[in-house]
C-alpha cells in the first residue's frame, strides 16, 4: 500500500514539474521586440556624454553609426560607427564629445539597426555653451553665475542619508567683502534631523578658498556688535555632522548685527523651515553690500586678524516649490505656472531690538529681487512661465500676513 501512495506521489510530482517547465519555457521564449532611444536628447552645453538605450532579444546584433557636422560626436575610441551583440536583453552604449562653445546648438543624428530587422532613427541636440556663465547646473536653486573676477563659485557636498556626495550648498563668494553674496541650497525635512549637532562644529576657513580671502573668524566673532551670521543657517543641516560643519565655513557667514540675528533674521530662518514640503523647498540666501546703511549699523568691521569686513545693508530669502508641495516632478518639468510659487523676503540690516515680527511688508517678488540685486533667480523654471511666476508673490501662502 505504501509503495502505490510512493508510485502516485512520484507521478503526481513529475506531472507538476511538467507543466512547470513547460511554463517556464514559454516564458523563455517569449520574443524581445528590439527598440533604441537617446536617454537625453537635448544636453546642455557643458555636457561631455549621452546615452543610447538598447533592448532587443539576448544574441541579437546591432549596428550603430553617429553622422554630425564636422564629426564631434563619437562612440568611445572616437569612432563613428560600432557593431556589437546584445549580451543581455538591456544595454546602454554612450556617445562622447566635447563642450560647446560655438555660440550655436549643434545635432548629431544615430542610426540604430538590429538583425532581427528593427531599425531606428534617433537624433540629439546640445545647446551652446556660454562662457559668459561661470558654472552651468541644472540646479533649481542655483542663480545665474557671471564669470567675474572678484566672484568664487563653489559647492559643498557632504553625507545625506545612503549618499555620502549629496550637494550641500553653492555660493557666490565676493573677495571684495570677504564673504558670499549669495548661498543657494535645496532644502527637505531630510536635511533638518539627524545626527549633526552644531555643538561639535568649529567656525573656521572654508577649505577650497584661499585663507587670504576669508574673514578670519576661527578664534571669534566680528569685531563689535556683529556676530558671525550663517547664511545657510546650521540648523537647515542636522543631517549629518559633516554638512553641520560645512555650514561653519567662512565663505558661509557674514558679520550680522547681533540682535537682528538673534531676533528677527532668526526668527525668519524658523519660518522657512516650516515652508517645506514632500517636493524639496529652493533657498538662496544673500547679502546684499550696495544699498545706503541704517543708522545703526556700521559700514564695516574687522575679523580677529584685523581685516576689513564691509558689512550688508540688506539681507534676503528667495525661495521656490511646488504649490501643491506632493508633486514628485523637478522644477524644469514643470509648464504650467499655477503649478508653482516663489516669493523673496528683504530686510535692512539694523538693530531690530526685540521686534521678531516677519509681515507681509518684508515680502517682495522675485522680478522685484532681481532689480534690486542685480541677480537673476532660478533660471531653471520653464520660460513660458517665468514671468508670471516671478512676477506673482502671496505672503499668505507661505503663512506671512
């Protein structure tokens, strides 16, 4: 009796593991149809590569061939033509050139064919480079970058959760003032908890910029009143120690009136914070160093090594998102303006005594920021809708009255 209930348990088993590999084999077999596609097909001037997606059934050969104006676009090895088998049923093959600089976009046309008689027809176009622009990024936060002589660009990265290169902040660092006149950050509830306490940073040299140049605020504050204001304020920045520290670089502060900085300006760095959202809220921060000072702030101090450190006459926010705040797309994907909100804050550094108070009257668009600084904000939104956008600030959405 047990033999039979073996004998049937055995084919019973045998009769599944048919079916099963039969199954299985259908899907095996199931035909890949081939198809290619440029990953980017527009790229910017500075880029130096793009990517051609392949997929097609695994053995399958292809052929591809680059044809541009005076031949600035290759595969690696500076060839123009490749022929290759599908290892697996993905491949990704990149195409390399160089920054263009002409003064004109230049397109690169990609003939793709595979044996199984897929054949396609792709084209990409790289914009010009402007060498005007010190540093192009596609950084929503990041302001329009001049090249000039007295201005240093830099961007801090630092540990981010699983990253340990995740962009910190970039900064306009002016030689003439000894400090930055912008610092422009992403900001997400991510950078605001974590392990870094402000308690265990030094002030000190930004590392990437000569001491020189610095204000030299390691063994102090700023002569007189005026305390070593953050721009990127440390507590935007509890993410780790390693981007607290950063924020305790030279290149990052300012010499701020000690109870304007305490009260009101920090009150207002509270409140955006509280302006975050599931979409990453854009700060720039800035110093503004041209206007007529208050009565009770000097033109300038001194570092603890006696340099002179002129100081602002304003300080602002520019700041950008989402309206909604859950949309999960970048700003650059963006084309619809009600989509989107963006407002400025200014204020005239003074002794603001006890006053904490941020109204309505602080606030100003970002078209009115620019003609007062002279910088152009978020260059990134789509230019169909820039105008309106910057032209269009709601204190109550972002809870002022």
């Amino acid at each position: 009796m047990q033999r039979r209930v073996f004998r049937v348990m055995a084919m019973v088993s045998i009769f599944v593991m048919t079916i099963l590999a039969v199954g299985c084999g259908d899907n095996v077999g199931e035909k890949i149809a081939s198809n290619a596609y440029i990953q980017t097909p527009e790229v910017n001037g500075e880029s130096r590569n793009c990517a051609v997606v392949l997929r097609a059934q695994q053995g399958t050969s292809y052929t591809m061939t680059i044809e541009s104006e005076g031949s600035w676009a290759t595969f690696s090895g500076g060839k123009s033509s490749v022929t290759a088998v599908m290892e697996t049923s993905d491949k990704v093959v990149y195409i390399y050139f160089t920054k263009n600089a002409s003064g004109i976009s230049r397109e690169a046309s990609v003939d793709v064919r595979f044996t199984d008689g897929g054949a396609f027809s792709l084209h990409f176009c790289q914009h010009s480079y402007d060498d005007t622009i010190a540093i192009q990024r596609m950084w929503p936060e990041l302001p329009t970058c001049p090249v000039d002589d007295n201005y240093i660009y830099n961007t801090h990265y630092g540990k981010l959760g699983i990253r340990s290169d995740a962009r910190n902040y970039t900064y306009c660092f002016d030689i003439r003032n000894r400090a930055s006149i912008w610092v422009a950050y992403p900001l997400h509830r991510d950078h605001m908890s974590g392990s870094g306490n402000r308690n265990n940073s030094d002030f000190g040299y930004d590392p990437d910029v000569e001491d020189n140049l610095q204000a030299a605020l390691g063994l102090g504050s700023y002569n007189g009143w005026y305390d070593r204001g953050h721009q990127l304020p440390a507590a935007d920045r509890k993410c780790s120690q390693q981007m607290m520290d950063q924020t305790f670089y030279s290149t990052n502060m300012t010499p701020q009136q000690y109870k304007f900085n305490q009260n009101k300006w920090g009150v207002l760095e509270g409140r955006v914070r509280n302006m975050t959202c599931s979409d990453t809220l854009y700060v720039v921060t800035g110093a503004y160093f041209g206007g007529q000072h208050h009565s009770s702030i000097d033109a300038s101090t001194t570092d603890r090594k006696g340099n002179k450190c002129p100081t602002p006459t304003h300080y602002f926010k520019a700041l950008l998102r989402t309206k909604s705040g859950n949309t999960g797309r970048r700003i650059d994907e963006i084309t619809s303006a009600n989509q989107l909100r963006a407002i400025a804050f200014w204020l005239e550094h003074e002794n603001t005594g006890n006053d904490t108070a941020i109204t309505a009257a602080d606030c100003i668009s970002i078209e009115e920021l620019e003609a007062l600084t002279g910088i152009e904000f978020f260059p990134i939104i789509d230019d169909s809708i820039e105008a309106e956008v910057k032209t269009t600030a709601v204190p109550s959405e972002w809870g002022v009255n």
